[in-house]
C-alpha cells in the first residue's frame, strides 16, 4: 500500500518562502525597519515591531544547533524513515530553522556539524532539508 508524503499546508505568510523553495533559493523575512532577519514568516518584528518586511535569499549554509532522534511514527508516511533526525540549524546569516538532517548518521550528526540546504519534492512542494557539507 503506498502512503502519501505529509505536505506542509502553505499559509498566506508561507507562500513567498515556497514559491522560492520550488527555484530551490531559501529565503527568510527582513524587517523592513531594523533589518533584522527571522524565521518563522511573522507580521511583526520581535526586534523593533515593525510590521513591514521584504524576502531575503540567504546561502543554505549552516549548522547543527541541536537535534534529537525521532523514532516515534505518528503518520504512516514516516515509518520508512524512522528513526531520522529532526534538527534546529542556524543559518550563517543568524536565523534557526527546524528542518530534517539527511543523508548521515547517528555517529555523524553532531551539534556544530557544517550542513547545507537541499530541497526534496513532496507531493507539489519542494521543501527545504539540510545535509552535511564540508567546511
């Protein structure tokens, strides 16, 4: 029996971080005001509170902040993959994104580890994950 991916649900704040994914860039917001960088997409800035902001690209490059192991399967579309990593990985530019690490292994997936983004098609999506790369 085949099991459909899970397919993040695309918000109205999400569509320009999406509509670039499928272009393969990464982009985050920038406050408009003070120029700080965030993610996740909100209406306000946690810095200055100002509620205008642009899209930024950013390099896909990063690292492993932390990270935990998730062999629980909540969705049959995850048995295959469990147990696989879930991260929280500080982008060079300073926002942290919690994303999926591919492509290593229990031993090689630290905190600090250099990583850099890929995009993996889900259903229409292309959705942002992380690999090691080499520093």
């Amino acid at each position: 029996m085949s099991v459909d991916p899970i397919v993040p649900v695309v918000t109205p704040d999400f569509e320009p971080f999406f509509e670039a994914a499928a272009r393969e860039r990464l982009v985050v917001q920038k406050c408009s005001a003070c120029g700080r960088l965030r993610f996740p997409p909100r209406g306000v800035c946690p810095d200055c509170l100002g509620n205008e902001s642009d899209w930024m690209e950013v390099s896909g490059r990063g690292e492993v902040y932390s990270f935990f192991w998730m062999h629980q399967v909540y969705h049959p579309a995850f048995a295959e993959r469990a147990p696989y990593p879930v991260a929280v990985v500080q982008l060079e530019e300073g926002p942290m994104m919690t994303t999926n690490i591919l492509d290593c292994t229990r031993e090689s997936l630290v905190v600090g580890l250099p990583v850099e983004v890929v995009f993996e098609l889900r259903g229409e999506l292309h959705l942002p994950q992380f690999r090691p790369r080499n520093p």
